[in-house]
C-alpha cells in the first residue's frame, strides 16, 4: 500500500476510492491501483525499464475505459430517440405542443413529454452505467497522470543514484 494513502486516507475509504470495476472481454476486472505507484528505491533501475510497459497497459485500460463511456452515451441517444418515436408515434403532431404555446387538455406540452421519455426505467438504467463509467474513467485517468509522473520521479531518481555511485569512487 501507498504510505501517503497509509497515513493520511482511512482503510475503509482508500478501499472505495482506490479500486477500479472495469468490464474487460466479458470479464469485470477489478484493480487496485495503488501498487502501481509505489516506488521500491532499491529496484529504481528495473523499475524505470519497467515503467513504458505499465504506462502502456494503463493507457490501453483507459482507451477501453473512455470506448465503453462512448458505447453507453450513444446506447442513451439511442434509447432516448426511440422512446420519443414510440411517444411521437402514439399522439399525433397536434397532440404534442412543441412550440410550448400552451397546455390545454387534449395537448401535452413539450416538457411533460420530456418528462415522460426521462422517466423511463432503462434509460435511468442506462444514464446510471454512463455515471459509473465516467467515474472508472476519471480514476483510469488519474493513474495514467500518477504512473507518467512516477516514472519522471524514477528517472531523477536514478540520475540522482547514478550520481552518488560515480562521486563515491
């Protein structure tokens, strides 16, 4: 575990915010990411070989991440126009006042059926995904920033070891 995170984050919310449900191949891949981002000073040089392939992995992981947050907003668009064909379909043109002039009772306005396409189920179902989604990627995104800023952190790290090698000899 990350010693800030170890002092300064309590256990039970470092568990919530630390860890990643991402849907991978049919597969719900869970991740805790905060192992990425410890550095081990006496391994400094593996680390920084090994630190493309890490950075690469979790760019792949947000690509996939920011793919299924596309898949569900045009799953929302979708769902959304055809609830309004299905609502179109039922109530004729002079049925629904689209220019808002006015309810009167054999038309209904144009915010009650908004209203009405809002308040499906699936499409509440569906927007509930998108926050979940956005929310992986957001923390997807954050651990690629971490792992770029780790390994500039390596990198002078080594340069600073390297140093201290060749001025002790």
């Amino acid at each position: 575990m990350n010693k800030w995170f170890d002092e300064n984050i309590p256990a039970n919310i470092s568990d919530i915010v630390c860890r990643i449900s991402l849907e991978l191949a049919g597969e719900n891949v869970i991740s805790d990411f905060l192992a990425q981002l410890d550095i081990e000073y006496e391994n400094l040089e593996e680390e920084l070989e090994i630190s493309p392939s890490v950075y690469a992995y979790w760019t792949f992981i947000l690509a996939e991440a920011e793919a299924q947050l596309n898949i569900i907003e045009r799953n929302i668009k979708y769902k959304r126009g055809l609830l309004y064909s299905a609502l179109f379909s039922t109530y004729d043109e002079k049925t629904i006042d689209l220019k808002n002039a006015g309810h009167t009772p054999d038309r209904i306005p144009q915010w009650q059926a908004k209203e009405m396409v809002e308040s499906d189920d699936g499409l509440n179902k569906e927007e509930m995904r998108l926050i979940l989604a956005r929310r992986n990627y957001t923390k997807i995104r954050a651990v690629v920033d971490s792992i770029k800023m780790k390994a500039e952190h390596l990198r002078s790290l080594a340069g600073f070891k390297r140093q201290e090698k060749y001025s002790s000899k």
